[in-house]
C-alpha cells in the first residue's frame, strides 16, 4: 500500500512542474481576458519559432550530459551567419539557407571544442557547458564588436557601428523576415499557421525519432546510462559524446536562424543568451528533467511557457494594473524552474542511490528521515 | 606431434604498489578443456584473470612480468579489445550491464545488428538503424545454449542477479570468435538449479572447442565440471592437477596450507525465552522466492536459520520482512508491530540486513576500509566520535585511534587481506570486500542482524572464520540473528535453530543438532515431519 503511496508520490513528483504551470495558466486564462483565437495564434507562432531549438537539447540529454548550456554557442554560430547573408543582402529563403550554410562551420568548430571540454569535465557537463558559454561570448564579442568592419570586412554601412568598425545593437533582418513562415501560406478563419516552419520542426521530430534507432543512438543511451560499461564494450565514449555536443550545437545554430526569421530582428549582443534560458526552461517545464527527455516534453513545454506568458502580463496588469509583473514573471519563473529542476534532480539522484543503498544502511535511515 | 597447447602463462608475476600478488605463474591449458583456478581470497586469481584479459588496471599499475602465449605466440594485450580481437572473453565478477537495456540490448551491446542503408557509405556504419528483429533472434539463440528460459525483452535492472549472470555469459557465447572463456566466480549469486544449469551449458561450449576458465569458491563445482585444477596460493601455483584424481579435501588443503578444521566450540551463547522477532503468516511477492504463508519465532539472543532448496522463498523472508519486496502479513520486534512494505519502519526499529545482492550496494567502493566499516556506526550511535576538552560534547571530532582499533579488530577476526585500514575498497579481492559487508552490519551492533548467503564468495579457510564470528558476535553483545543460507550444513554448524521453507511455507523447524536426514526429508517436502514436536523439543532447549 505504502509501496503505492510512494508510487503515486513520485510520479507527481516527475510531474510536479508541468502541474503547477497549468494550474497557473488555467487561473490566468480567464483573468486575461485574451479570445481564444488570439492565444491560438500567438501559440502557434511562438511554438514554431521557439520548438526548433528546444529540440537541439534532446540529443546531449539522451548522451547522460544533461542540459546543454553550450546551445548558446550554436546560436551565436547562426547569428553569425544570419550578419554575414545581411550584409550581402540575400532576401529570402535563400538568405535562410545561407545563412545556416555560413552558420554550419562556426557551430561544428564549437561543438566540438565544447564537446572536448566537456570530456574533461565528466559529471560537471551542465555547470562547465554555462560557464563555457560564457568564455565564448567573449570570443563572439570580440569577434564582432572588434574584428567585424575591420578584419572581416562589412561592406553594408547600416550594420555597422558609426565609429566605423563593430556590429550595431540591433539588425533589423528584413530580407528575411518571417520568409518561413510565410512560405506556405494558410489561414483557417482569422488564424494563419506557419506552415513551412512546422514542416519543418516535424522533418526535426522525425530525425531524432530515427536517430534513437541508429547504432549512434543506441550508444549514446548507453552512454548515457552507464559510461564504464560502455567503455568497456568498446564504444568509443569521449567520440560519441563529442558527436552528441556537435549535433546539438549545429541544431541549436539552425534554430537561432528560424527563431530570428520570425522575429525579425537581431539583437546582436543579446539575442542568443535567451535563447540558451528559455529554451532549457521551457523543456524543464514539459515535464523533462536533466537525465530523461522526449519530444513530448518538448511541445508540452513550449506550449505551456508560451501559454503563460501571453496571459501573465495581461492577466497581471487586470488584476494589479501592472503589466511589467508579466515580464518580470518570465525571467523570474525561467530562471526559478531551472534551479528547482536541477534540485529536484540531485535530490532524486540521491534518493536513487540511497534507495539503492538502504538495504544494507541499518538505522542510518533513523536520522536520514529526522 | 604434442598439441600446441591454447594458453601458456609462463612466469607470469605482478606487483601493485610494491605488494606483490602473482608470483611466477606457470600452467597451459589445451582446446576444449576446462581449467578450475581456485584459491583463498586474495590469492591473485581475479587479477590473474585482469592481466590476460588486458584490463587497464594492470597497465595502470605497473604491467606485469612474464608472458602469455596463445596458439604458440607471445601476445601482450594492451587493453580488452585486444583480448576480445584474439578470441578471449570474459565474465567478471562485477556485471557490467546497462541497467536500462533489455536483455537483448545488452547481449549485443556494441554488437548490434544493422539494417544496411546507404549511409553507411557516406558516413559511418553508427548511422545505421538497429535490426531489432534480428537481435532478439541472436539473443534468444545465445541464451537458448545456456538452456535458461529469459526474455529478450526484460530489462536488466529488473532482473533477478543469476539472470544477470546468464546475460553477461550470453554476451560472450553470442561472439563468434570467442576461443576461450574465462568466468569469475559466475555460480556465486546463482542458485543451485541455475548452477547446474550454467556448468552443463559450460560443458556443452567445451565440447565445442571452447577453452574455459572457470573460477570458484565452490570446490564441488570445480570438481565436478573441471578437467583441471590449478591451486593458487599467495600468488603462486602450489598445485596443478587432474581435477578426477583430486578430492575435495585435498584442493581444499592445498588452497589454505592447512587441513581445514570446520570444527565448532561449543556454544555458549545464551537463549532466552522472550520473542526477539515474531512472524505470523508472511507473505511476499518477491520474483522466484514467493513466500506464501510463513509463521515462526526467533528469541532473543538466537541464532535461526533458514534453508530450504532454491526458489522456494527463503531469500523472500528476510527480503520481506525488510520491505524490500512487496509483503504482507504480521511481523513483530519485540512485542512492536513493524509495518512491512516499508524499508524505513523496518530499519527505525533496530534491525540490519545484509542482502544476498551485495553487488554494487553498500560498499562506498573508492573510500578506505576503515570509513566503509565505521561510517554508519559514526552517524548512528555517535561512536567513533569524542569531545573536545573543555567543550564538552558541544563539538565532537572523529576519533580516529578508536576507528582505526575497531577496523583493525575486524580485519583480524575476518582476515581481510589488505595492506591496512586505510586502503580503498577498490583494491581488494572480492571475497575481501565482502568481509567487510559483514564488518560494517556487525559494526552498527543491530538489536536483530539478518544476513543472507553470508559465506557467498568466501574461500573455505575463510568461511569458517566468517561462521565463527557470527557466533562470537552473538555470544559477546546477545545480538539474535536471522541467517538465509543455502548451505544447509553451514546453517547446523552454526545456528540454534533451523526452518527449512518449501513452497512459500515453513515446512519445518528443528534444532541444529537433529540428525541430517531429518532435514532431508523437510526440504523432499515431508511438511508437518514432527514440526510440533521439534519445536516445543527447541523451545525446551532455549
Ligand atoms: N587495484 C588494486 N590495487 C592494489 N591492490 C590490488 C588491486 N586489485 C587487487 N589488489 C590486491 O591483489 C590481491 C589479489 O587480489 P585478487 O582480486 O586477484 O584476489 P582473488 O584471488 O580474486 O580473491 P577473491 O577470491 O576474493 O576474489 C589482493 O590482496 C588485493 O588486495
Ligand atoms: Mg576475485
């Protein structure tokens, strides 16, 4: 009976976090006041630019190395890309493609320089992946703060900063603004769906559904279980994880790309810091944790992130006159799940293993439980 | 022409740290024969074993002197792959299975087989789906020659230890390649019927050409399946010898350079009337061990066996009574009801348990001998601590002389080979760092103590020791203990009182010292053989 207490206790617990956010969001629905035409838009549009890069987190996960951090580093890869088709001006959905072109190289000389850090940081993968995001900012900075309109040249005055060399704050990226998503027209009543970019996302699902089939796949899991043995059944260990790391990076770099297509504008120094927050935070969300994610948890996650922050600010300025309450929600509640989540998974690491140990722990469990 | 012979170790030594373990090996071993490489704990044979296969320990710690010729040639492993390419594998004494792959994925592991597609071409074989079909076929195959009904689909985390046993030996009969075998104590955590399972199924891949290696504390097993025996005393060989010419006694002799004495003093240990732990109609589910209906007492300061053949449910009892397996029924400790189903309430009322399973749990493997052995005395009863003076028991250090004393008691009475309390875990043999299992329970002085298969991987010097400070441990702190073994002798040598279970029942409880036939005719399933009269004869002993 008890056996079942614990059951039930710790699927809630699994599911705790996907709960509480749609309690949240069904209380905020109504106070919003939004139709459901406008939140079914907004929705569609925010899952298909956000899913894309959520999705590049899946792979690393699968590989035992938790959250990837390091995405950043694949999106200031596409965001590289995304100045350099700006400056040559190619429109359209060819500019897309370039830029991911231009974009690919950069995101496979970080995957693997992160994918090699990474394997010297065993056990430390999420908290070494932040941290390295960090020092490559820096590079990224220098990279087009400094060296862009100097080393590399610009030819296009409007992108850059008026002392003469140096990427200004904000691009407005109107050659391929939203080209994706309005590639494939359709509207049902008043609500236009973004078709090609949900194409798309699913082409994504399909590869990593494929992918959990391949050999590559099949080691990464045991990888991602138990490294020794893998090790010792021959896998190469620190290849497959640098592999894990490069896909997810040059995914992470294509879906900057079709996340600032639909935006609109790039903010040059910012954008991709974000990216990395909201992206872990929205698959926290769905009910995935450090060491288990599945594609499910990905639009569960996204949907429920989005669901809440179209109604938080509206729903908290009817009910306090406030709308900022809204956005500091986002940043406060991305951040705030991304801690609980990684407690929640040390602490159930630790109850894994005290499981695991109690056989044999005698009245040790007296002053465990006090 | 003499056969050149498959294997040649000559002269083969080691030394870890400038402690030697190997001496000068010599032995050969030919096609299709089975070698039984025995030895007390610690003897060398695990490593032995580590330097043929090339494991990364041996090069990591120094290399090792001599040679090791196979098929006539000198070969120097530089690391398992090696070892594997040249057709050798091995079963080790720790599982190395992913705990979330069925048994199909771990049989293949790294052996996957493929669906062909194009990719491959272009980038890498990895790239290729899994042929999940065919696997379960390859699988079933390897597991069929062993002659064990598992499904390929169960995970192995969820599977019973001798099942994890058969996978690991799957996965090297499922290697074409694979000329010689060599198995770690693989009957260790296996149940008679499973034994004998796996030493027909050994036999079987012997006829076959297959050279095994095959390493054991249980001496009727070597006799039995081996056509050699190789005995391996402080690193060297002191004996090789024609396992039909050999008896048991010898080999055993020979392993500890003694007779071997298995006599007992006699017991002095005082039985009292008060009830130390009361079961009435226990059941519990545990897989291949269902108890169905057990009621018996054990008295304070008792020593209580529990036998009975595989599969019948002794190992559930204790597992049950523990809240490790769902069960159900009434257990009391002294007069205390203790809710089952929950390891917590079991634990809170002073009991200990060593489980059958102690692979993997409880020992802090990369921590010194003497923190694995005193740590959870040290946070449970405030031993080992002592105060600062003039501060009272406000801040308490660790007393380290009174940890150091209590491990090295421990290292004495167990004879845990080891160069001293502050070596790591890691480093010790197997049988050795099951004694030390057995030192931490005794050390966190449980009011009751349940211990299964306490003598399991303990050479048979060693298992004496091991029953006989279960005795002195009980007659010097009154400690009553509960012991599962499958040994039923060990059980009468040991024990006031023994229950023999048969089909989820107890069929029966005598005292030690009825007359062996007795016993048999419990575990044939004569339920009922004078129970009653045993135990008011038992009580009357009490
Ligand atoms: N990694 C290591 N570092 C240092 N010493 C080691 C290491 N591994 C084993 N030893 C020592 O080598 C000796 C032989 O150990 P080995 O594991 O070969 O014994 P064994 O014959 O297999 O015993 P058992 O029957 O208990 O398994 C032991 O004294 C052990 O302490
Ligand atoms: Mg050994």
């Amino acid at each position: 009976m008890s056996r079942l207490n614990r059951g039930i206790g710790s699927l809630l617990m699994d599911y705790a976090v996907p709960l509480i956010f749609i309690v949240i969001s069904a209380a905020a629905i109504p106070l919003s006041g939004f139709s459901a035409a406008y939140l079914v838009q907004e929705l569609l549009i925010r899952v298909g630019r956000n899913s894309f890069l959520i999705l590049s987190l899946l792979i690393p996960i699968m590989a035992g190395m938790g959250l990837n951090f390091g995405m950043v580093l694949g999106a200031m890869a596409g965001q590289i890309g995304l100045i350099f088709v700006s400056d040559w001006s190619i429109v359209g959905i060819p500019g897309i493609v370039l830029a991911m072109i231009v974009g690919t190289p950069f995101a496979v000389v970080l995957g693997v320089l992160c994918g090699e850090v990474l394997n010297r940081a065993r056990g430390q993968e999420m908290v070494t992946s932040y941290i390295l995001g960090f020092f490559i900012n820096g590079v990224y900075q220098l990279l087009v703060l400094y060296f862009m309109g100097w080393l590399i040249p610009i030819s296009n005055p409007a992108l850059v900063l008026s002392r003469g060399y140096g990427i200004r704050n904000a691009i407005s990226l109107t050659g391929i603004r939203m080209v994706l998503d309005r590639l494939v027209p359709l509207k049902i009543g008043t609500i236009s769906v973004p078709v090609a970019t949900y194409l798309v996302i699913a082409a994504f699902c399909f590869f990593i559904v494929w992918f959990r089939r391949t050999k590559l796949g099949q080691d990464m899991r045991a990888i991602g279980q138990d490294m020794p043995v893998a090790d010792s059944a021959g896998i190469p260990v620190n290849r497959t994880r640098v592999i894990a790391i490069v896909i997810s990076t040059v995914l992470a770099c294509y879906g900057q790309i079709i996340f600032l297509q639909n935006m609109g504008t790039l903010n040059t120094y910012n954008s991709h810091d974000q990216a990395g927050m909201f992206s872990i935070a929205a698959l926290l969300i769905g009910g995935a944790s450090v060491s288990r994610a599945g594609i499910g948890n990905v639009f569960l996650g996204v949907t429920l992130f989005h669901l809440m922050f179209i109604v938080a600010p509206m729903a908290g300025k009817n009910l306090m006159g406030q709308a900022q309450i809204g956005e500091y929600f986002r940043v406060f509640v991305s951040y705030g799940i991304i801690a609980i989540a990684l407690v929640l998974h040390a602490w159930k690491r630790f109850r894994d293993r005290m499981e695991a140990r109690r056989s044999l722990r005698g009245p040790a469990e007296r002053r465990e439980g006090a | 022409m003499p056969e050149v012979p498959l294997l040649k170790l000559e002269n083969v030594g080691k030394e870890y740290f400038g402690n030697r373990v190997l001496a000068k090996v010599d032995f050969s071993l030919n096609r299709g024969e089975i070698l039984g490489l025995v030895g007390e704990n610690g003897a060398g044979k695990s490593t032995l074993m580590n330097i043929l296969f090339g494991m990364p320990v041996i090069s990591g710690t120094g290399g090792y002197e001599g040679n090791i010729v196979l098929d006539g040639r000198v070969v120097r492993f530089n690391s398992p792959f090696d070892a594997l390419e040249a057709g050798i594998g091995m079963v080790h004494q720790e599982f190395s299975l992913i705990p979330g792959f069925s048994a199909a994925e771990n049989i293949l592991l790294n052996r996957e087989a493929l669906n062909g597609s194009i990719l491959e071409l272009v980038f890498s074989e990895r790239l290729n789906t899994l042929d999940r079909p065919a696997m379960r076929r390859r699988a079933a195959r390897a597991i069929q020659t062993l002659g064990v009904d598992i499904g390929v689909d169960t995970i192995a985390s969820e599977m019973p230890v001798g099942y994890k046993q058969f996978i690991e030996i799957a996965r090297e009969i499922d290697r074409t390649r694979t000329r010689l075998l060599v198995l770690d104590e693989p009957t260790a955590v296996l149940t008679e019927t499973e034994a004998r399972i796996l030493l027909d199924a050994l036999r079987k891949l012997a006829d076959g050409g297959i050279s095994i290696i095959f390493i054991s504390h249980r001496l009727q097993e070597v006799k039995s399946l081996c056509d050699k025996i190789v005995v391996l005393r402080d690193g060297n060989v002191i004996r090789e010898e024609s396992a039909r010419s050999a008896s048991i006694r010898d080999i055993a002799a020979w392993m500890v350079g003694r007779q071997v004495d298995d006599s007992r003093p006699p017991r002095t240990g005082k039985v009292s009337d008060e009830v130390a732990l009361s079961v009435r109609n226990l059941w519990v589910d545990m897989p291949g061990e269902t108890v169905r209906d057990a009621t018996f007492d054990v008295h304070r300061g008792e020593i209580f066996g529990i036998g009975g053949l595989a599969g019948q449910g002794k190992l559930g009892i204790p597992n049950g009574i523990m809240g490790l397996s769902p069960s159900g029924g009434e257990v009391a400790l002294f007069g205390k009801k203790i809710e089952l189903d929950t390891p917590r309430k079991a634990l809170d009322s002073g009991m200990a348990f060593v489980s059958e399973d102690r692979r993997g749990v409880g020992l802090l493997l990369s921590e010194r001998i003497d923190w694995n052995i005193a740590f959870t005395g040290m946070q449970v009863q405030n031993r080992f601590l002592r105060g600062i003076p003039g501060l009272g028991n406000l801040v308490r250090i660790r007393d380290d002389a009174a940890i150091a004393e209590e491990t090295e008691r421990y290292i004495r009475a167990l004879e845990i080979r080891c160069t001293g309390p502050g070596q790591r875990a890691v480093e010790l043999s197997g049988g050795n760092q099951q004694k030390i299992c057995l030192a931490k329970a005794f050390s966190m002085r449980p009011e009751l103590l349940l211990i299964c298969e306490p003598t399991r991987g303990i050479d048979v010097g060693a298992r004496e020791l091991v029953l006989n400070t279960l005795r002195r441990y009980n007659e010097e702190y009154g400690t009553t203990i509960l012991i599962t073994s499958s040994e039923l002798e060990e059980l009468r040598s040991v024990c006031d009182r023994v229950a023999i279970v048969g089909e989820g029942k107890i069929a029966g409880i005598l005292p030690a010292t009825s007359p062996a036939e007795r016993f048999g005719l419990l575990m044939m399933g004569a339920v009922g053989d004078g129970d009653e009269a045993a135990q008011r004869e038992a009580a009357g002993n009490a």
